[in-house]
C-alpha cells in the first residue's frame, strides 16, 4: 500500500517541477473507446503466494479465463510527459469480494478511475511507454467500492492524430466491497481538438 503511495509522490514531484519548463507538445483533448479483459485469477494467485512464484509455475491466468467488457477513455495533457486520463468500464461478471464468494450469476460491475499518466516520450514520437496511478470507484449489485489504479502501457501513434492504446492496470482494493484484479486493456484513442 505504502509503494504506489510514494511512486504517485514522485510523480507529483515531477509534474510540479515540470510546470517551469515548456509546454511544448501538450496533447490535446481524447476519447477513446477500449476492449478490455478483468484477471482475478492472476490476482489471487499473486496475493497467495508471490509474483515470482506464480510466473514460476506458470500459473497467469489465461484469456479464456478472463471476464470481457468496454471502456470509455477521456484523457488530456498537463505537460509534454504528463497526462491527465479517466475511464468508465462496463463488465456482466461474477465479481469476488473480500469475505464473499463471487456472485452466483453475472451482474453488470460499473467502474470509473482517474489517473495521472507519465509518459517517457511525448506525443510528438510515434510510440510511447508510460506508467500511471489514480483513484477508483466500483459499482457492484448495489455495492460501492474504492480502489487504487497502477499501471504500464504504450500507446501507437497514427500521424497525431488517433492512437492504439494497450495497458494494464493492477487494481488494489481499498474497500471490503472492491477485489484485487487486473485490467488489461486494448483500444483506440482519437483526439478531439488540437495540440497546446
């Protein structure tokens, strides 16, 4: 819990002394719409016993075993190398909570994050990693959770104007209400305006 605490304190650190230097190459406004795929079983693996033990005996949960549903995106530039982004998923799952088993049939679980992103490359390069962390709120058959977003991914330009987006966030639960899982994450992001 304390790590992504400290990671997001970089981050912020960064972004405040960054506001000094241009702004060159701020991204401009984006929707995007995103195909994305929810891991509880690499998760709970993990939590049982360790990262390195679960690639060890090859125990990642496969794509079949994975729970499907669509995003939204809506993102904007605060700097060449930082991002503003948010997300609302919409997944029919059986959704595991802390103390509970899954439910018995597939209900509709809502999930909205925020996050700043970093970038290691700005938008005027054709593909850039970034990693990012946020804030997250669930909704679940009546049931409201929180949790905390952190995650990796790249993104593919098309001559500035559209990108292909591909991620993957840990999602830590906060709350009794929310379960740790993956969202991993492929879509198509456009901009709708244009660059600072």
């Amino acid at each position: 819990m304390a790590r992504p605490l400290i990671i997001f304190s970089a981050l912020l650190l960064t972004y405040s002394s960054g506001l000094a230097q241009s702004r060159a190459y701020t991204r401009s406004a984006t929707l995007g719409i995103h195909f994305v795929f929810n891991d509880f079983e690499t998760a709970s693996a993990i939590r049982s016993s360790s990262l390195s033990a679960v690639l060890k005996e090859k125990r990642v949960a496969k794509i079949k075993d994975m729970s499907q549903g669509l995003a939204l995106s809506y993102g904007r530039g605060l700097s060449g190398h930082f991002d503003f982004s948010s997300t609302l998923i919409g997944s029919f799952l059986a959704y595991p909570m802390e103390n509970r088993g899954p439910a018995s049939k597939d209900f509709l679980l809502l999930e909205a994050d925020v996050s700043m992103r970093a970038k290691l490359f700005t938008d005027k390069h054709w593909f850039v990693p970034y990693l990012e962390l946020g804030a997250g709120a669930s909704k679940y058959q009546g049931y409201w959770g929180a949790f905390i977003p952190a995650g990796i991914g790249i993104q593919i330009s098309f001559f500035g104007e559209a990108y292909l987006a591909i991620g993957s966030q840990y999602r830590m639960a906060i709350t009794e209400t929310s379960s740790y899982h993956f969202v991993h994450s492929i879509g198509l992001v456009g901009n709708i305006g244009s660059f600072d």
